[in-house]
C-alpha cells in the first residue's frame, strides 16, 4: 500500500490517499494495511468496521466521541458521495483544544481522515446517497458516548448548510464549554 499523507495544524490528526491502481477495467486500492499505516507512525488494532448511508445531501451526523476508557480512534473513507468531515480537538490541556479541521472525503478523492482519540467527529453528506466507512480501535460502548452541538459558536465550524438534517440526539447536544472535559489533561510527571 502506498500512500500519501498531509499533516495538519492540529498534530495527530492524518489525512490519508492510498494509491489506485486504473485500468480499463476500472480500479484497485488497499484501502488499508496495517504495516503501510505503521510505517507513517500508525499501529492501530482496528477491531470494528462501521458503514452509513444517508440518502439526503445536508444529513449531519455528529459530533460525537466517546469517553474513556472506551474512546475510539477512527480511520474515515467515503465510499459513494462526498462529504464535509470534521474532528474537534477536546483534549483538555491540548494547545489546539476546541479547535477544528475540516476536510472533504469523497469516493472521487478518494482521501481518509485519521482522527485519533480525544477528537470529537461528524460530517456533513454533500451529495445524495452518501456511503460512510470508517474502522474504529474500540467496540461502542453505549454508557460512554457524548456529542457536541455541531452548530457551538465557540468551535465556529463552516458548515456550507444552514438547516442540515439531524438526529433528535444531534439536535438536543451541549456546547463543548457546557460539558465536563471528557478527555482530562494528562497529570504532570
């Protein structure tokens, strides 16, 4: 697996474009290689492949993360449509906390996003029947799960809708500052 990797302002996060390989027949990826990943500084046991499909452009899902000890890290790919991914730092104590990247993942692109733990994450469908996939490094834990609101002017995201499609949760969620840190900053040494 060969692939190319950009960096970000906001350290740990990774976005990812493994090669395709083209012919008239149409296309050949590894969408994902544990030794290729190790070899940017990523040994990650996956150990659950989710799969969405929204079938509105304007669905927004998220931003969600989930509390440790069950936080997970997320590997992100689009396979139909586009979408506008975003992961918030909300690492208490971290230079970049509540700040965000945003970047589009589309099945055109073809570009993953790595969001370690301690990010909370969502996307923005751009297109109809838009087909998410993203592998995680620790199961759902229901009891762990919390959310932000996607539209906290605090975090200030760019979100290209003004009324997107949301989940009863996702409309009801806090802003990060109404929310005890969920990912508490590391004790001094």
């Amino acid at each position: 697996m060969t692939v190319r990797v950009e960096r970000f302002p906001i350290p740990d996060l990774l976005l990812i474009e493994p090669r395709r390989f083209v012919d008239s027949r149409g296309f050949f990826s590894e969408t994902w290689s544990r030794r290729s990943l190790a070899a940017i500084g990523l040994d990650i046991d996956f150990v659950q492949d989710n799969h969405s499909l929204s079938i509105e452009r304007g669905v927004l899902r998220g931003l969600h993360f989930q509390r440790p000890p069950h936080a997970q890290g997320k590997l992100v790919r689009v396979t139909r449509g586009a979408i506008l991914d975003v992961a918030v730092d909300i690492r208490e104590g971290s230079p970049t906390y509540g700040c965000h990247v945003a970047v589009e993942l589309s099945s055109e692109n073809w570009r993953q996003l790595w969001i370690p733990r301690g990010f909370a994450h969502g996307y923005l469908t751009l297109v109809p029947n838009t087909e998410v996939v993203y592998k995680v490094d620790a199961y759902y834990e229901p009891m762990a799960e919390g959310a932000i609101a996607w539209d906290d002017p605090d975090i200030a995201i760019d979100w290209p809708i003004a009324r997107p499609v949301l989940s009863d949760k996702d409309r009801r969620a806090p802003r990060l500052r109404d929310i005890p840190a969920p990912f508490p900053a590391e004790p001094v040494r």
